[in-house]
C-alpha cells in the first residue's frame, strides 16, 4: 500500500548547544517519549559531520534536519516519506520567518517564540503543508498580530493600564 | 493589570533564564517563576493569565512540567477577545496532547469558535482542532468542519480541509460525508486550498475503498489537467521555486495520481503522458526538481505501466545515484530498493555504484547502501560481493560494524555455495569483527564444520594461525577453542593437508598454549573459558604426554569464583586423576550434527537459551551428538526427545535437573547399556554444565532397567549426584567403586530374568527423610498390559501425619486407577504403614514403560507438607 500521507511527525528546532528553541508534536507522544526524543536526536544530529546528508534514519522513521546559522531545524516523517521535499517545507519556514521578523537570528526566535508558533501553525495543520505562498503566510500573520494591537489600544485607554505604564 | 503585582514580563523572565551559568541556577530561576505563576493562578488574576501562560509555554519548551497551566488555557480560550484566544490555543497545543481529558473540556469553546463571525478566529479553533483533537472531539465537531470547506475565504477553506484529514484519521466512518466536499476542492485555483484539498482526497483514499472509486472515475482527468497547467504554466513569482511553479502542488498531485492509478490500468494509462512530461522536463540542477522528480519516479513504478516509463525512471535513479550531492544519492538507493522488485536487471547496473556507497563516509548513506546490496546479491555475483564486504569490514567504523556483520553473516550463509568458501568467509569475519559476530551464527559455523569431515584438519589449522593474530576477537577464539579441543591432533600432524594450504608447523606443546591463552585471556567471558576447560580435558586425551601440563592449568581453577568453572575444574580434575580408563571414551571427538534437527532447533529458541545458559556452546554439539553415534535404538528415541531439551531449556529449570530428573539418566546409563553408550550420556552430562538434558518421563523410562542387584549402587549414586548437579564422574572415590562395577559388571544381561513378567522386584518409589513409599507389582494372569501396584507408605519421622492423601498422574498411554487408602493417618517412627493399590493399563505394553508422577499431601505438627516426584524407575516390560 502506497503511503499517501506526507505527514510530519513533529517539528523541533533545536540550537548548535543542544538547547531546544521550539517543540511541535503532530502525533502524539507521551512527555517521557518527547524528553527521550529530543536527547537522542539532538545527540545524532549535532554530531553529524558537515556535508553529510540531511538525513537520519531513527527508530524506523528519517529525521530530515537543516542547520540554519547556528539552529537546526529537524522535521520527523515516515521512512517512505520525500525527504527533499520536506528539505524544501524546512526552507519555506526559515523564508516566512526571514521574511517576517527581517533576518531572523536565534533570538528573535527565543524572545518571540510564541511568534514563530503562529507562523508555523500557519505553514502546517497536523503535520501537513498549509500554504506554499510565504506572502499569504506572512500577510495571514499580520492580520492576526493588528488584531492584537488593536485590542491592546482599546484597553491601553482604560485607567488602570495607564497606571501600570506608570509603573513599569 | 494589578500595578502593585510583583510578576516579571516574559521578555524579563527569558532574560533571567538565559543569563543562568548552571542548570542548578536555571532551576531555581524556573521553581520562583512557576511558583509566582501558580499564585496568580490561584488568586484567577484574569489582567496576568495571558503573560503567565506565555511563560509556561517558554517553561514548557525548556522541559519542566507545566501541568498546572492547563485550565488557564481553557480560560483564555473561553474569553471574548482575539488576543485571549489565539495565546490560549497555543497554549492548548503545547500544554495538551489528545489524550488529556481536559481537553473534552474545550469541545464546547470550539464549536463556538468555529462557529464566529470573526474568521481569524474561526482560524484559530480549526488549527487547534486539526492539531491535536482526539476520536470524541472529531465526531462532536466534523459538521461544523464539513460546513467550513465551503466557507467563503480560501484561508479557511484549506485549514478545514487538514483538520478534515485529521478528523477522518480518527474516525474512519465519518470518511464518506467529506467526499463531495473533497472533491469539490480539486476544482480550486487558490494554491492553499488546492494543496490540502489534494491531500484530503489522498487521505480519504486510505480509508474508504469507495472514496478511492469515486476520486478514481471522476477526478482523475482533472488532476492530470492540474498538474499539466501547473508544469506547464508561466513563472509566478509567488509560488516559484529556483524555477518551478510551486513544486508542494506537483508533489501533491503526483501522490494522489499514484493512488488511483495503482491498480487500475485505465487510470494509469491516462496519467501516462504527463507522468512522461514531468520526468523528462523537470529541471534537475536544484532540490526542489529533484523533489519532484522522486515523487515522480515513485508514482511511475507504482501505477500500472508497460515498461516504456519504468525504463524512464530508472534511468532518473541512475542519474540520482551518480550525483555529487548526498542528498540526492540518498534518494537514489532509497527508491532503488523499491525498484528491486521491479526490475531487478536494471538495479543489478548500478552495482557497482552501490558497492561504493557502502563504503561512503556518511552513514546515512552506508545504511540504505548496504540494505539495498543485500537485496542485489545473487548467486552468480555473491563471491567478489562478500570480497569486497570483507574487505571494507577491516576500515570500516566502529559503529557499522554490527550491521555489516550481520548481513555478511546472513549472506555467506545464504549462498554457501561450498563449505570451504563458507568457513573461510566466516572465518575472515571472526578474525575481522568476532565481536559483532551473534551467537547463533557462530553456533551455526561449528556446526558446518564439525559436518565437514575433510575440512577439519584445515580448518583448525586456519582457526589456529587466526587466533595466533588476533585474540581480541571473543567469538573468534570461542570457534578455535572448540575446533582445538576436538581437532587438536589434526592440527599437530597436518591431517587432511589441502593443496591450497602452507604447511605449518604445530607442535603439541603449541596447541596447549593457545588454549592456556585462551583461558588466561582477561577478557574471556565465562563461555569461553568454560569452553577452553573442556578443550583442555579434550587435548589431555588427544595429547597424553602434556596430561600433566594440563591437569595444572584445570586445577587453577578450581578455586574460580564462578560456580560453573569451578566445578568443571574440579570434575575435570577427577576425571584426570581417577578416570584415566574412560577419560579417552569421554573426550571422543563430536559425533556428526543431524542437519534437520539443527536447523529445526535454529528456527525454535536457540537464541535465548545461548544468551542464558552458560554452558551452551558445548551443549550445542552434544545434545544433538547422539542420535548419529547411538547405537541402541531406544537411546536414540531418548536422545531425540532430548534434543529441545538442552537448548530450549539452558540454565532455565536448574531445579528440574538437580533433582529426581537426573537420577534416572544416571541410573540406566550406568546400569543397562553397554559401556559405549552409557559413556556417551555421561559425556553429555559432563560438558552441558547445568543444563542437562530435561527427561521427559516416557523416554526416560525407554532405556530404564532395574534390577535387584543394581539397587545399592543406585540409591548411592543418586543422593550424591543431587548434590552436585553434574558430578557422574565427580562423586568421590567411595561411590566411584560402585559406578565403576555398574560400567563394567552389568551388561543387559541380568534382566533377563525378569522380562518374562512373572515376578518383579518391589521399587522404592520415593525415599525422603521423612517418607518412604515401596511399590510392589504383580500382574493378572491373562492381560500383561495390566499391573497391580501396592504401594506402601512408612513414616520415617517421630511425628504422626494425618490427612494423608496420596495422588498420582500418568502420561495418555496410561490408564491409572486409584483405591481407596487403607488409612489417612500414618503413625510415627515407622510403627505401622498405609497401603494403598494402585491398576495401572499400559497401552504401550512392552513399547513403553510406566511412569508416574506422584503427590504426597499430609499434616504434621498442625503444618501442611507437600511432596512430590516423578518416578521413573519401574522395572521394564510393566
């Protein structure tokens, strides 16, 4: 039987220390089974060679990992899945969050983390590709984020938020 | 917000965490924040709720618990305002998983939601919803899913489309009602939409056999239309990848083109033309093309097809394969094992390829390489293929050892062409990587040599000149040790010297050392030294004149803290120093291995009884040594009902084998059968360690044979030899007397007498030192099947049992039937007796005899006592 999903497993971005900078379980895994994942793949993955492969076979599934800069950004699918194509899904991901943070760094990612979770639960649902058009990805998130402010003006002119202003 | 709250921004707490030097810090750092978190939860302060689950959402990626947070995300969820909801989802993603019962919680807030005027919000829900929602969520919610894949704006469209997928992934049955809708999106320009529509339809396909139709009969001419406009279709800057229009799309439309033609002649025959266009057109200078050209190579070998594409797309394969980038060649070996089972011929070409990537220095790479060579390897080319392997196996990495091993291993033995070709790989192997090499394999290994009979002496000789360069390798010196012991003379006077061999020189003294080595070695694990001591008792055989020199290296070690080796130690010893008459009928070499049996037991356990039983790789040749060499027809049966029994059971029922069990193997050995034959059990018994052979109790009794005479002796024997599990040869001089009159004194001839049925001897059946039951036999004239056995019971201690209850089994041929007891109290001291009798029917008569299984329960000094036994030792011909 021929696998029609291309689904992903889970997305992690993991830096060039080992620190994790962002977590997204599309199966489901129990938080032992997510801390396991993350030590052994992150032992694997930080410890491949340059000009290897991007990917790696674990536990009957492949890893397919991308080091941008000094983050690795890993995404799980199964063993008979397209490896190249998630090579381009990874892509897309890093583009939307150049594009819209404007060239995004490590930071970026730590202090807006919840940031890079909108633009990620805009690119895929449960595992499979939403949008393959950045600009609508990007505009997608946009709108949302002036939804934010606007709601933030209308409470920033009640009284007891311009004495918290006051007092920070 | 409360201004006079003393709660730090999340920008402030990331800060904090970052600045930490120790993870002990880091901790502490956590613990104030989720304590500070925790408070606020419990005073439900709603102006912090949103920065509060921002930072748990921070806490949670970092790895600490976060549990407590959850209903805060219910909260926010269930607030009016868009800011509120979309960090309360989020934090539903990530705090959750399905499988919370929380999360039912949220159902209501959803349905809601996805009900909003606010499409972003509408959004939001179907996002969390396609994430993460379980079984009974995907049933609640799908009509309001289904409404939304026609909702005006395609960004919700193509979101209720994958949270479809993930609804019918749940529940299956609700498959059929999404496929109108399904099939209404292929009909989209939007990209997103017509991107998830696509999957949609591929993934109802998975589930419904009559969406697969559907899609088949109605869609198929349309998405070949798509894709042709899409390959086909002018640069758009939105969607262009290094040249292509959006190649997600091309890689969607190819799945789902490969689903419905698989199977189906017609569909595949219109999908034909543009499966050929996107094969050849495709740019392959960047990855995206390349992704392209894979999903397309996989969808040709999957549809039905003439051949003209295959040819095609094994030609794109070959091209991959030969690309610099490791990505590509990935790929490559990855489809070409899938193509293996098409056309083999064409994948046989890259060979050589193949062979290279093996060796490449990604181990990626090496995998699929080496997983895909195993499938290319055929008769005609395993010889220079297994040279190559051999060869890489000396340079390759620590690492990838185990797996070269295994598949060398597993192909050598696959296409062992000749035994000589087989034992020299596997001996390359042994020297190479012995210590990747798995038992089973070694096992199997001495047993095509021991079935070799004109390779042997070349074989030692090999063995030897290996192990004098490499001792590092375990199994490698197990396998020398073994053919040392049983070749040793073949290899002092080049035996079966073979035209290809150099001559060597191997002086007795020689073969002595590199067993010594063998044993002194530090790394030997108890296997191979246990192996080398019986090697040792082997060579003092073959090599009388360095007895001596051996008996000193046995003796060393007799005081090992391991039980196994002391005792082989010290029985070896005895054996030496006391048995030098049989010692040379003991150490005989091997007997041939039965091939069927060998390979029926491979299939069975062998495995875990190796990895348990200490003593195994010498019990391997002899539980299966007999039935060859045997040369008493019931010895054989035995033997054969025996030959599980080593290997299944290895140091598993220990219990079984120190007790009653072993007493009978000792018995008859000893008392019936010509010396030949009883030296062979004993041999068995001696190098088995404590896995000796498990009787079951009717071929057991096949080679049983009491007499009265034999009795003494017996009862000796048998007290001692449970005290030692292995001891035939080990009992101490006094006993020794005995068994050696047994050995000698009693050929079959004093049962003579009593095969004619008349009288037959009373049996102790079972003598405790509490206990004793006497069973005495006669038989009704006129049906000899039948016997009558009046058993009875004598107390032996100073206490009274009560409630005495004697209960006996028998196997299916035997027919048992129990009288009433003459008493159910037993007085003390043997100051009276209970009788009871007993009608045994042997269907079997004069094939089998009895055996029983009996049970004694009685009460003493208000205790209850258990006892039980199995009796084998009923005269013959009952």
């Amino acid at each position: 039987m021929i696998n029609a999903c291309q689904k992903i497993h889970f997305v992690l971005l993991i830096s060039r220390q080992g620190k994790v900078r962002l977590t997204k379980w599309y199966s489901t895994y129990s938080k032992k089974e997510r801390s396991k994942v993350l030590r052994e793949l992150s032992g694997v993955i930080l410890t491949r060679g340059p000009r290897l492969c991007n990917f790696v076979e674990w536990r009957g599934l492949k890893v397919v990992y991308k080091r941008y800069a000094s983050l690795y950004f890993c995404m799980c699918i199964d063993p008979d899945g397209n490896e190249l194509e998630i090579l381009e899904i990874i892509h897309h991901y890093v583009e939307v969050l150049d594009r819209y943070f404007g060239s995004v760094c490590e930071l970026d990612l730590i202090y807006n983390f919840h940031k890079a979770y909108y633009i990620l639960d805009e690119i895929l649902i449960s595992g499979e590709l939403q949008e393959s058009s950045k600009r609508t990805v990007v505009r997608s998130v946009a709108a949302q984020d002036s939804l934010v402010e606007a709601a933030k003006e209308e409470t920033g002119s009640t009284i007891s938020n311009i004495i918290a202003h006051a007092a920070k | 917000m409360n201004p006079f709250s003393s709660g730090t921004r999340l920008r402030d707490m990331i800060r904090a965490i970052r600045a930490c030097k120790t993870a002990a810090e880091e901790r502490a750092v956590v613990r104030k924040e989720c304590a500070a978190i925790r408070a606020s939860i419990n005073e439900d302060d709603q102006d912090y709720r949103h920065r509060n689950l921002a930072k748990l959402m921070f806490i949670q990626i970092l790895g600490y618990p976060t549990h407590f947070g959850q209903m805060e995300c219910l909260k926010l969820i269930a607030s009016a305002g868009f800011p509120e909801k979309r960090i309360g989802y989020l934090g539903l993603m990530l705090l959750l998983d399905e499988r919370q019962e929380v999360l039912m919680l949220v159902t209501n807030s959803l349905k809601q939601d996805l009900n909003h005027s606010n499409q972003y919000i509408v959004g939001l829900a179907l996002c969390a919803l396609g994430n993460i929602c379980s079984a009974e969520m995907a049933r609640d919610l799908a009509p309001e899913v289904e409404r939304l894949l026609q909702f005006r704006d395609p960004n919700i469209r193509k979101k209720a489309a994958l949270c479809s997928i993930r609804i019918i992934k749940k529940v299956p049955d609700l498959a059929e009602n999404f496929i109108n809708c399904a099939a209404s999106l292929l009909k989209e320009k939007h990209h997103g939409v017509l991107i998830t529509g696509v999957q949609l339809c591929a993934d109802l396909c998975k589930v419904s056999s009559e969406a697969l139709e559907y899609f088949r009969k109605k869609c198929t001419e349309g998405l070949v239309r798509t894709l042709r406009d899409i390959v086909n279709s002018p640069y758009s800057p939105e969607y262009d990848i290094s040249g292509i229009t959006d190649p997600y799309l091309h890689i969607r439309l190819l799945k789902l083109l490969r689903i419905l033609g698989q199977g189906d002649a017609d569909a595949s025959d219109r999908m034909t033309d543009i499966l050929a266009q996107v094969a050849t057109k495709t740019e392959s200078n960047k990855n995206a093309g390349n992704a392209i050209l894979y999903e397309c190579v996989e969808t040709i070998m999957s549809i039905e097809d003439d051949g003209g594409l295959r040819v095609l797309a094994i030609n794109i394969l070959g091209k991959f394969l030969s690309n610099r980038d490791n990505n590509i060649r990935y790929v490559a070996l990855n489809m070409l094992m899938r193509a293996t089972t098409l056309d083999a011929q064409a994948v046989q070409r890259h060979r050589a390829t193949i062979l290279d990537c093996v060796k490449d220095s990604d181990a990626s790479i090496r995998k699929r390489a080496l997983e895909l060579l195993y499938l290319l390897v055929n008769e005609n080319n395993v010889k220079p293929l297994i040279k190559e392997l051999i060869e890489y196996l000396e340079v390759s990495d620590q690492e990838f050892k185990g797996d070269l091993t295994a598949k060398i291993c597993s192909l050598v033995e696959k296409f062992s062409l000749e035994k000589i070709w087989y034992i020299d790989q596997m001996l390359k192997v042994l020297s190479e990587a012995g210590n990747f090499v798995k038992d089973e394999v070694w096992h199997a290994l001495i047993f095509v040599i021991s079935n070799a009979s004109d390779l042997h002496g070349y074989t030692v000789r090999a063995l030897y000149r290996a192990f004098l360069t490499s001792t590092e390798q375990e199994t490698l010196v197990r396998v020398a040790v073994w053919c040392i012991g049983e070749y040793g003379d073949m290899l002092v006077n080049n035996v079966g010297m073979l035209d290809i061999e150099d001559p060597i020189t191997v002086t007795e003294c020689d073969a002595v050392d590199a067993v010594e080595v063998a044993i002194k070695r530090h790394t030997s694990d108890l296997t191979t030294k246990a192996m080398a001591l019986i090697a040792l008792l082997k060579l003092s055989s073959r090599f009388p004149s360095y007895s001596e020199r051996i008996k000193g290296i046995i003796v060393q070690n007799k005081g090992n803290l391991v039980l196994e080796l002391q005792q082989r130690s010290i029985e070896f010893n005895r054996i030496l120093q006391k048995h030098q008459k049989i010692r040379s009928a003991l150490v005989e070499r091997m007997p041939v291995l039965d091939e069927a049996t060998f390979s029926g037991r491979r299939a069975g356990s062998l495995p875990t009884a190796i990895s348990t039983s200490s003593g195994a790789p010498s019990n391997l040749p002899n539980g299966i040594a007999k039935p060859a060499t045997a040369p008493i027809p019931d010895l054989l049966d035995l033997s054969s009902d025996d030959v599980p029994a080593p290997s299944s059971s290895g140091g598993d029922f220990p219990q079984d084998l120190l007790g009653v069990d072993l007493s009978p193997t000792l018995a008859p050995s000893g008392a019936g059968k010509p010396p030949k034959a009883s030296t062979d059990v004993l041999l068995d018994l001696l190098s088995i360690g404590t896995s000796l052979p498990v009787q079951t109790g009717s071929s057991a009794s096949d080679i049983l044979s009491s007499s009265q005479d034999d009795k003494a002796p017996f009862a000796n024997f048998n007290g001692l030899a449970s005290l030692s599990s292995l001891s035939a040869n080990a009992t101490s001089p006094v006993n020794a007397a005995p068994m050696m009159d047994l050995l000698d004194g009693h050929g079959p001839g004093p049962q003579k007498p009593e095969e004619n049925g008349q009288a037959y001897p009373s049996l102790v059946a079972y003598e405790s030192s509490s206990l004793r039951v006497m069973f005495n036999f006669s038989k009704q004239p006129g049906s000899p099947q039948t016997t009558l056995i009046q058993a009875t019971f004598t107390n032996l201690s100073s206490n009274v049992y009560n409630d005495f209850l004697f209960q006996a089994a028998v196997p299916k041929f035997l027919q048992l039937h129990l009288d009433p007891a003459s008493s159910n109290t037993l007085p003390a001291s043997g100051d009276g007796s209970i009788t009871q009798n007993l009608k045994v029917t042997n269907s079997q008569h004069g094939k089998k005899s009895l055996v029983m299984r009996v049970r004694i329960a009685y009460k003493t000094n208000n205790k209850d006592v258990l006892e039980e036994r199995q009796i084998n030792n009923f005269p013959q011909n009952l």
